[in-house]
C-alpha cells in the first residue's frame, strides 16, 4: 500500500476545468492527502476540518474578548516583520516582536505554552514570571544545547530566572536533533508562530517574520503538538495527526505540519509543483535539491521562480544557491550584516508557508518544527511586500564565485 502524504491546495485539480487566467484566484478547498508518487491518486482527507473534543473532555478555553485587543487588529490574524534597518536598539523595545509579544503574556489569563528554541531577553522572563505570579500556567518546552545547556553564559541566564520563579521548562530529552519550533499558545485560542527566536539577535538583527492566529480550532492543533513535546514524544516516531491539522478560518484554508513525524518537505515540494503563476522564498538555510528542482521545474514550465538565500549559509557545499543559479532561476544573496532568518515560500499570490523549518533534510527528518501553510491573497500580500524589501537589499551572485558544470 502506497503511503500518502497531505496536502493542503490541490491547485491543478482547480485549474484542468477552466482556460489560465491572468490573475491568480485565492484557493478556498479542503486539504487533500495525495500519494507518495504525486497524482492522480487524489483522497480527500475528511469531509469537516479540524473537531475539537467534546466540551467536557476540553480543557478550560478563555475565550478571546468580544472587542480586539489594544494591540490586536480587527482580522482574524495579525502578522509582524522584525526591521532590522529601524528597530535595531534591545535598550528601546517600542514597535518591536518583543514589545507585541510582551503584550498577549501580559493580557494572558489561563495558560501560556511555550515550545521555542532559545531565549535571552530579560523583559520577556519578566512578564513571563509576572504572568505565573497572578496564576497563568507558564510552561516552555526548549532545545537543550541551545536551551538550558548555555543558559549560564553571559547574556543569557533567562531560563534559569524562570525556573528560580516557579516556570517549569524542560529541553528536548537530550537529542542531538533540535527543538527547533517557535510557537506560542496563549489562553489556548491564540497561537504565535514563524521564524522568530525570542533573542537579541532574532528580534533586532535578523530578518525574521512571526503570525498570530486567533482560533481555538488552530490552537488545539498546536497545543496537541506541545503536550507531545512537554511529554517527550519527539522524532520520527512521534504520533501524526496530520489529517485533523487544518481549519477553515472565515473562508481560508490553513493547515499545520510538524517535522518529523508530517514529512514537511514533501508536501511543500507538492505545493511547489502546483504553482501557476509565481513562487518567491526566503531562505536562512536551503540544502533541499528535491525542493530546488521543482522550483526549477515550474521556471521551465514558465513559472515565476526567484529567491533570496542567506549569505553565509548559501556560500556552503550543500547550498542549493548554485542549483538554482546555474538553471536560470534567478536568486540573490541576503543584505543583512547579521541574517536573513525567514523560512518563506509565497505561491501564486495567495498561498504563504512559513514557520521554524529550514529546507533541509535534518529539519524535515529530525529537527522538532512546524509550519503553517495558509492560502489567503491578504496576508500573501504582507508576505510578498516584505519579500519584495529584502530582494531589493539582496546582492546579485558575484561573478566568477560559481563555476556551472
């Protein structure tokens, strides 16, 4: 029997009816599985999406108030660049990740639950410690070489203050692989996610992006995820909910993936191989050559394909920089002085992953990390703007630096 894997968009199925048009639609199906070896094998995965527990099996949700939030926008979601360029200062927090994210700990009344990489700022341990003392459950779930393990050394020491303060953390049962996520469940019915360490250098030097959603029905997916990692279910072994793993948010297909035990890459390769119209990403680490040949292989079918890849990493022998480049498909080197840290793919102006996953095998096959995949034209557009900012700060391949066989 064939294993299948999920998939959110089936956008060729959208397509074979009608003749190409010059605008891409937004994609409003279910998510389908589609087999190991892609169609036509096509099942889809349920008739209803994501189905919480019955009321009484639920844990106590704190509902989101009827009127947003200071900080909230009117939507369903909110999304946050960093701006290394403007808000570049640790001393001054004002219209940074931090100070937003300062914010939910602050109005959080139940339950914070954390599963993030690492951590060194000391105003977020404050009002992380502030929120336990007036009775929030504050738990973080860490990496540990990049967690607990260097937590004593200079300018870090915030896991230790958590602890010391009644926090409980734990790390990833010390495995070599990563704990690589960077999400966060507030009053299980808000979920922060993306590429964003909650550090300096994540906040005030990197490129980085993060996403809200408000929706109990994508926080449970994320919360089930945490309780796996809180009790060490981790690696390719873990349990896979992947067809109960997406939601229909006010007519918007979302759907999350964890690696390993979700087989990421393959379903973003099959996202790739739908695209119609245009594929940009952004990339800190891009090893994957089955994900770069598809990219070449929409290019050649006349697809739009271009990206930036982060300097340093792109320069090393497993960079799929030289792939694209000497097929044609035009990419760039990042700006930053620091990093471009983004994990992004936008597809046909609608359909935007992102999350903690770089395109490697190690963060498809060992690595703990999530993405969510979302098809909405609005939040693409936020997606592209900021895409748009980094490629025009990106640098060209120097001439003579790769040598095309």
């Amino acid at each position: 029997m064939k294993k299948i894997f999920p998939l959110l968009f089936l956008l060729s199925f959208l397509f074979a009816a009608c003749e190409p048009v010059d605008v891409p639609q937004p994609v409003t199906q279910i998510p389908f599985f589609v087999s190991e070896t892609p169609l036509p094998l096509i099942i889809p995965v349920t008739n209803t999406p994501i189905i919480l527990p019955p009321e009484n099996e639920l844990p106590i949700i704190v509902p989101v108030t009827e009127t947003p939030l200071p900080f909230m926008t009117a939507n369903w979601w909110d999304v946050y660049f960093t701006d290394p360029l403007n808000l570049n200062n640790p001393e001054n927090p004002s219209g940074s990740i931090e100070e937003k994210l300062i914010q939910f700990i602050n109005t959080a009344q139940a339950s914070i639950h954390i599963a993030s990489f690492e951590f060194n700022l000391p105003r977020v341990a404050d009002a992380l410690i502030a929120a336990k003392a007036r009775g929030v459950d504050v738990r973080w779930v860490t990496d540990d070489e990049n967690g607990l393990d260097i937590d004593a050394q200079p300018g870090r020491g915030q896991f230790t203050r958590l602890i010391q303060n009644g926090v409980e953390v734990k790390d990833d049962a010390g495995r070599s692989a990563l704990m690589h996520n960077k999400f966060w469940i507030f009053d299980k019915n808000i979920t922060w996610t993306g590429s964003t360490n909650i550090t300096v250098n994540g906040i005030y030097k990197q490129n980085n992006n993060v996403i809200v959603i408000y929706s109990p029905e994508v926080a449970y997916i994320y919360e089930r995820e945490w309780e796996e990692l809180w009790s060490a279910q981790l690696g390719p072994r873990a349990p896979s909910a992947v067809s109960n793993q997406w939601a229909i948010l006010e007519g918007t297909p979302a759907q999350v993936l964890f690696s390993p035990e979700d087989h990421v890459v393959n379903n973003i390769i099959a996202l790739v191989n739908d695209a119609k119209f245009n594929i940009r990403f952004l990339a800190f680490s891009f090893t994957d050559y089955p994900l770069a040949q598809a990219m070449i292989d929409r290019a050649r079918a006349g697809v739009d394909a271009q990206g930036v890849f982060e300097t340093f990493g792109s320069s090393s022998d497993g960079s799929e920089l030289k792939t694209l480049w000497c097929a044609g498909v035009p990419v760039r080197q990042d700006g930053n002085s620091s990093f471009l840290h983004d994990k992004v793919i936008i597809i046909d102006n609608s359909i935007v992953v992102t999350g903690s996953l770089n395109f490697s095998s190690s963060a498809d096959e060992s690595n703990e990390e999530n993405i969510i995949i979302i098809d909405n034209a609005e939040i693409a557009a936020l997606y592209l703007q900021e895409y748009q900012k980094i490629w025009g700060m990106a640098n060209e391949v120097e001439a003579g630096a790769i040598t095309c066989q």
